[in-house]
C-alpha cells in the first residue's frame, strides 16, 4: 500500500503564486505595480460605478437641461448644484458619465479580445496543426485583411450590420455589433503567433508521445498545445485591449459607435470636441485624461508581461 | 617544464540569486602549459563551462569572480577592466564553441570572417591578411582553399564548419585556446579527424588548450593532462595517464567504471555512487504486477518490410513537378520475441524515421510493418489501437518530450485514461506505484517536469511508456542527452526491463559502445539504406561491410580506462 502520510503537503495554489518567479518579478518592476494599480482601480471604480457615481447618466428622467455646460466645482447659475468635473451640453454630470462610459469602453474591449483571441486561437491552432490547404487558406485571408486599416474593416462591418437590423433593435444592438466588428478586426495576429507557437510545439516530442497512444487531434491540440502557446498570446490580449479600447473610442467619436443615450469615453469625447473653442474645456479634458491613464497603463502592463513572460530576456 | 603560460588559481564564481548565494565554481585551480592539451571533464553543472568563461571575461551578469586569481603569461588578468578584457580575449584567448553554425556569421562569406580577424588583430594589410587566411584553411585541411574561400557558411558541412571555426581561433595567433564540446555536435567520422586537428595544432603552434567534454572517449585520446571536476571542485588534478590508470579518488574512479566499454561486454552497469543519487529501479516490484508477457506465435514479434520514406523536398500543385527526399530505402529486418534489436548510424541516416514509422508517427512511402503476424496495412482503427497499445517509445531528448504545462501524474495517467485500461478510480493509485517504481520520489506525481532533472525526466518517461504494459518499446537515442553516469543507470533499467518482464525493444543509438553493452542484434544504417544486420558479437568482432569497419574503427580506444577498474 502507498501512503502519503511522509509527503508533506503539496503548497495551495496562492502560495505557489506567492513564490513564483512572476509574482517575484512583479514585485521589482514599479512600472508594473503602478500600472497595475492604475488598470485596478479604473476597472473596480467602472464596476462599482452605481455606488459611486452621483448621477445615473443613462436615465434621462434625472437630467435637467438647466445644469448644461456647468464648468467643474462652479455652482450652477440656475440651480446652484455644483459638480466634480463639470457637465455637459445635456446636464449630465462629466464625472458619472466617465465611470458609466468606461463601463462600455472597457465591456468592448474586454469581449471584442475575447471574440478575436477565440477566433484566432482556433485558426491558428488548426493551421499550424495541420498545414496544407487548411493552413493556406486560413493564412491567405489573414493577409487579405491586413491589407485593410482594422478600424476601416470595423466600420464596414458596423455600416453592413446596421443596415439589416431593424430601426427599433439598433441601439440594442450597436454594442453587440461594435463587439464584433472590433473582435473581427483584430483576430489576425492572434491567428498569426498561435500558428508560429503551434508549429514549433508540435514538433517536440510530448506532441509525438500523445500521438503515439493514439490521441485525437483535436485532443492533442486541446490539452497538449494550447497551454504551451498561451504565454504569447496572454501579451497579445494585452495590448490588444488598450487598442479595442481606442478602436471603440475611435468609432463612437465617428459616430458609429455607442449610441448617444448611452455614451462612451468616444461618445464623450466627440461631444466635447464640439464645444472645445467656446471655452467648455472640461467636456473633452476629462474624458480623454481617464481614456489615456487606461490606454496608456494597459500598454504599459502588457509591455512588462512580454518581458516577464519571454525567457530568453531572463 | 616550461612556464605556465595560463595558471589558474583558486577561482571561485559566485550568482546571487533570490534563494541565496549560489556558487558553481569553488576554490578551482590549474596550470597550462604551451602545446599542453587540458581535458576539463565532469558532469553538467559541475563548473566546467563556467571556469573558460571566467577565464576569458564572458560571465553572464550577475555571475562575477569573487576569489582568486587568473595569470594569462605572467600577467594578472582577472581584474583588468572591460575593454583590456575584451582585446585579450580576442588576441590572446580564443574560443571553439559546441555547434559550429552559430559561431559563423551566416551573411558573411568564410573568406571576409577570417580576412576581417586577422587584420583586427595583427594589423596585416589586406592583401597579407588573405594570403594568411588562405593559408591556415590549408592549415586545417580543407580542400580547395582558393575555392571555398569565397563560400558562406552554409556550403560547408559540419565537421568543415568547425575546421573553418579552429581557423577562426587561429587567426590572432593565440596562446590559449579554449574548446569548449567542440565535437559533441559532429558524427564520430568527423569527431575524429577534428580532434585530431586540434592535437597537431597545439603541438605545431605551441598553443595551450583547454578542452572541456563530458565523453571519457575524447579525453583518453586526446589530452595530455586532465581536470575532473564535481559539483563546482576540482576533485582530481593530473596527467591523463595517470587519472584514467590510477585515479585516486572516488568519483574518478567511479565516473571512469560507467563509461560504456567497447570491447568487453558486462551484464550491468557500474553505478557511479559517489555524491547523492537517485533511488533505485524497483524491477521485483514491477515485474509481480506484470502480466506474462505474450509472445509471437512465429518468434518474430515485430517484421519490417521493406519500409520507405519519402519527404517532400519541393511542393508543387502538379504531382509531375514535385521532387522529394528519400530518408528511408526499402530497409527490412526482424525483431525477435524478447531481444533488444539496436539500430546505428550516423545523423541523417534515417534510423530515427524508421522507429517513428513503427510508431505510426509517420505514414509508410512503401513496404509494410508486421507486428505479431498481423500487417499494419490490414489493421482498422480497433487494430491500430490495439497496436498502439502495445508499443511504446521513450524519447531522446527529455526536455522535450513531456509536457511543460501537465503535472507528472496526468503525464503518466494519460495513457491509462485513454486507452480505458483501469476503473477511474484505480488509476491514481497505479500512476503513484509506477512512479515509485522507476525510482522517483513519493510526491513526484504532483510535481511539474520542469522541477526533476535530465536523468528523472527519462525515468517520468520510462513510468509513461510502462503504464499500457507494452509488448514493444522503442528507444531513440534515450541516454544520449544525458551525463555518463544517469546513463547507466537508464541503461540499465532499460536491461532490467528486458531480463524481468521479457520487453522487446528497438534501441536507437549513434554511440557503439553503448549498443555494443544493450543489444543482441544489431542494424547498421548509412544514407536511409540497411547495410548490414549481424548479431552483436559478430558485428564488434568481424564486421563485413566497409562502413561498419570503417565506424567500429573510429570508436573511441578505452585500453586506458580497463587497466583502471
């Protein structure tokens, strides 16, 4: 009988990441942890955003006209209210409608990566894993829609997709399509280095082990491959989020974006820009600031992760 | 004798890292005379690489030299700053790095590298400096120097490609060369005739050369003194002769016993026993849960038939237009119910492809692969599963052939769970005995790859391959990634395997005394074809072809070594 009572126990889950070389690295790099910090608390103050924010942006019960073009900290000339960062055009507060707009700039961006890391994921797997006509194919379009500006591949997608959706389900729907059209743009260099990845794991010779007992492709490609090519692909993500963040900020400024009742940092901004030379700085300030602090420290900490996570840089 | 023109003198090398101070090079001493050979031998991570390159400057940060002294001719040269290190390094030091492809500038032509050194270093005018190149190709015995003069690295084979790297190192006229595996990349034709080369050269050019290896073979035929060093220390200190015929401590003496013998065949190993070592191979154990094996009804258990491979060289749409590369020609031989089949040649012979044929790794060009009577050809899925069942493989290269990311006991399990050989339930439990049984640790089950070394991952591969209880197992080159002494003990797990459980295997291999200590039949394999198959004796004793003698004659001599023990 086998027993485990002179094994010590194996360390939890934390622990390990307690003593990591990554978490270790970490720790060392400020730009990382301040980064980090940055990403941590635009992310948990977009989700705590009912809690915290004063108004509720989306409601157009709660706006009043009278606030509109309010600067920051000045009390209203009507009403005497008074706001952080001032309002806009509307009458809605700058400050509340950053936190509810990150809320979309940073669910677009999320699922648009999702979307594009899935589809690439899968494309780059099954060309890298099978080679031949599959490969050709998937690569050759690939190359097709590099030849395009992505965000010009977004907007023909965001034009086609709202000219077959009904008038009355396209506010709905604009996120969705905004989604879609972002992740759409955006798969090809997840495509690209998971099929690079792929071909240089499936030469090795825990790949040949599996195939030897008789493992199925798709298996194989699951549970052998997949966990091995994720390193890179984990920094793609990365960067790729700030650019589906500016990407959606991009549209919603053209206008093709989030839909007007429901503005995003784009939307935002786009408002502002019209009243920049008439002296209501705060309309466009505000929203551009929290869209670089977000861009900037995602870039930042995807920079820091490929380093981290490249061991040849070690 | 003459003045050291390097002296080594307790050099220590220290790495901090975040788990404490490591140091992989302790308290290491020795001399170098002009024209002396210094074998520099011990197992990897035992400092030997570590020590040239403290000597020339090149520790990688934040490794850095904390004690002692190095004197290149009666200079101190430990401390000088930077760039005097980097213009010694180049004018009075030279290196020979392991593969000679990377240390050759690829976009350059052989002629501009070695024209480029020598006016760096000796201020020739050009015309001097070509005259000069073209002389030390002639030198290292290529042919056609004004030809191959103006070639780029690519068109020259591996074992030029390392001539053209000595020429490199020759160019400044150094007075210390430093080796580093400088035939560990080569076919043991080539090995020869390089090593060879270096020998004339230091004794031409008074040159001093330290040559580190881990092959006994090289430094009883080369050196004409020797360093053994252990985990970071030098533990013996002397001429060649007198290290390999009377070494004086143990771990010599024990490192010496496990080098595979050429001439005399043993029944096992001698385990190095020096220093901590790994458990050991539980093979009562094993064999009282292994079913008899079966065996064939015809004695043959596994028949090649005239098997090809063909690669694809150049693709195209039209079949017509298409050339491809014969890897495997028609080769056929038998494998018998319980022998240990081995299969040698040169890189690039083909025997690898062969064994990944057997293992339905890659599809058959040609020709037909019998296993227990039944053709390949004929089996259906079932059939194939059933096959791939009963043949296992274990790998050269152990880095590589278990997955990073699973844990070891998912590793071992994988084959259980997939082919439905046990009730969910009983696997763990048998996925822990196997470990146990190969020698690993209790908890090794719930470790990653990454935390055992070389010689335990082979063991993790060996517990993988038994877990079907194969009828089969292939072995491709499984010791040649490993030191001397976890060699043998692999190698003799591998015989115990054989002896207890009546395992046929098919054992590929580049290194003839290990076949010679392993197989009862053996294959001799050159340019995809099988020249010859003879019984193991036979073919050591009377070989028949021309190549087979021209290989055996190429083997290391280990007279030396057998005095020793």
């Amino acid at each position: 009988m086998m027993s485990d009572s002179t094994t010590p126990p194996a360390p939890g889950r934390f622990r390990r990441f307690r003593e990591s070389d990554f978490f270790y690295a970490f720790t060392r790099s400020p730009v990382a942890m301040a980064s980090f910090a940055v990403v941590a608390l635009l992310v948990l103050s977009s989700l705590l955003a009912p809690l915290i924010a004063p108004y509720n942006p989306f409601d157009p019960a709660s706006l009043n006209l009278m606030n509109g073009f309010t600067a920051p900290l000045a009390p209203n000339a009507f009403t005497g209210e008074s706001f952080l960062m001032g309002t806009d055009d509307q009458g809605r507060d700058v400050f509340s409608t950053i936190l509810y707009g990150m809320r979309i700039s940073l669910f677009v961006g999320f699922a648009a990566v999702l979307f594009a890391m899935v589809l690439g994921i899968t494309l780059g797997l099954l060309s890298g894993y099978f080679g031949g006509w599959v490969e050709t194919i998937i690569m050759r379009a690939a190359d097709i829609q590099l030849t395009f500006p992505s965000i010009l591949v977004a907007m023909l997608i965001f034009g086609v997709a709202k000219g077959v959706t009904p008038v009355e389900y396209r506010d709905e729907m604009a996120i969705w399509v905004l989604i879609f059209a972002i992740g759409l743009s955006d798969w090809v260099q997840f495509a690209r280095v998971v099929r690079g990845a792929t071909l240089v794991e499936q030469g090795k010779d825990y790949v040949a082990a599996a195939r030897l007992i008789g493992q199925r492709p798709t298996t194989i490609m699951i549970r052998h491959i997949l966990p091995n090519v994720l390193s890179p692909v984990l920094v793609i993500a990365t960067i790729s989020l700030a650019l589906a963040i500016i990407a959606e900020a991009t549209l919603s400024f053209l206008g093709v974006g989030a839909p007007p009742t429901q503005p995003s940092l784009g939307t935002l901004i786009r408002i502002g820009q019209g009243y920049l030379f008439s002296g209501e700085w705060w309309i466009l300030f505000f929203p551009a600031c929290t869209l670089l602090a977000l861009a900037l420290s995602v870039n930042l900490l995807g920079d820091w992760l490929r380093d981290a996570l490249n061991p040849r840089l070690k | 004798m003459s003045e050291p023109v390097l002296s080594i003198r307790n050099l220590t090398v220290e790495i901090p890292t975040r788990h404490g101070i490591v140091n992989p090079v302790r308290n290491v001493s020795y001399d170098l005379h002009p024209g002396e050979i210094r074998g520099v031998v011990g197992e990897s991570g035992a400092g030997k690489s570590m020590t040239g390159n403290a000597v020339i400057g090149l520790l990688d940060p934040p490794a850095h030299i904390t004690q002692g002294e190095i004197w290149l001719k009666g200079e101190r040269v430990d401390a000088l700053d930077f760039e005097a290190k980097r213009r010694m390094r180049g004018r009075e030091i030279s290196m020979i790095f392991q593969d000679p492809l990377t240390s050759l500038n690829p976009l350059f032509t052989v002629g501009e590298q070695l024209v480029e050194t020598i006016q760096l270093h000796l201020g020739v005018s050009a015309s001097e400096a070509k005259k000069r190149a073209l002389a030390l190709l002639d030198r290292v015995s290529i042919p056609n120097p004004e030809e191959r003069f103006n070639q780029y690295p690519h068109q020259f084979s591996g074992g030029m490609r390392q001539r053209v790297v000595i020429a490199l190192a020759l160019c400044s006229e150094p007075s210390v060369i430093i080796a580093d595996e400088p035939t560990t990349a080569l076919d043991v034709s080539v090995q020869a005739q390089v090593l060879d080369l270096i020998k004339e050269l230091a004794r031409e050019r008074q040159v001093g050369v330290i040559l580190v290896t881990h092959d006994m073979g090289v430094i009883a035929d080369t050196t004409d003194t020797v360093t053994v060093m252990y985990a970071g220390e030098v533990v013996e200190n002397g001429t060649t002769d007198q290290v390999l015929g009377a070494p004086t401590h143990p771990y010599t003496r024990s490192l010496i016993s496990a080098v595979p013998r050429p001439t005399v065949k043993l029944d096992r190993f001698p385990l190095i026993e020096y220093g901590k070592r790994e458990g050991g191979f539980k093979i009562e154990a094993l064999a009282q849960s292994w079913p008899r094996t079966k065996t064939s009804d015809s004695g043959r258990l596994l028949e090649v038939k005239g098997v090809t491979k063909r690669f694809l060289e150049r693709g195209s749409l039209i079949p017509s237009w298409r050339s491809y590369f014969t890897a495997v020609d028609e080769v056929s031989f038998d494998i018998h119910d319980g022998e240990v089949f081995g299969l040698v040649g040169e890189s690039g012979s083909g025997k690898s492809t062969v064994a990944r044929m057997i293992a339905t790794l890659y599809p058959m060009d040609g020709g037909d692969i019998v296993f227990d009577g039944v053709p390949l050809s004929t089996m259906g899925a079932e059939g194939l599963a059933a096959y791939r069942r009963q043949i296992q493989m274990i790998f050269q290269d152990p880095f590589s052939s278990l997955n990073p990311r699973m844990k070891v006991g998912d590793i071992v399990a994988e084959p259980l769970h997939h082919h439905r050989l046990l009730p969910r339930g009983e696997v763990d439990q048998r996925v822990r005995q196997l470990l146990d049984w190969v020698g690993l640790a209790k908890d090794a089950w719930r470790k990653y790859p990454h935390e055992f070394s070389g010689g335990q991952r082979q063991r993790i591969s060996i517990a993988r391959a038994l877990a079907t209880q194969p009828r089969f197992l292939i072995c491709d080159e499984p010791t040649s990634a490993l030191d001397v002494s976890i060699q043998a003990q692999i190698l003799n797990i591998l015989k115990d395997l054989q002896e207890h459980l009546g395992l046929t295997m098919l054992f590929i291999s580049h290194d003839l005394p290990v076949v010679r200590q392993v197989c009862d039949r053996v294959g001799v394999m050159r340019r995809g074809q099988l020249v010859e198959v003879q019984d193991t004796e036979t073919l050591f004793t009377a070989p028949e072809h021309g190549y087979t003698r021209e290989l055996l004659s190429l083997m290391p001599k280990l007279e030396q070594l057998d005095t020793a023990v």
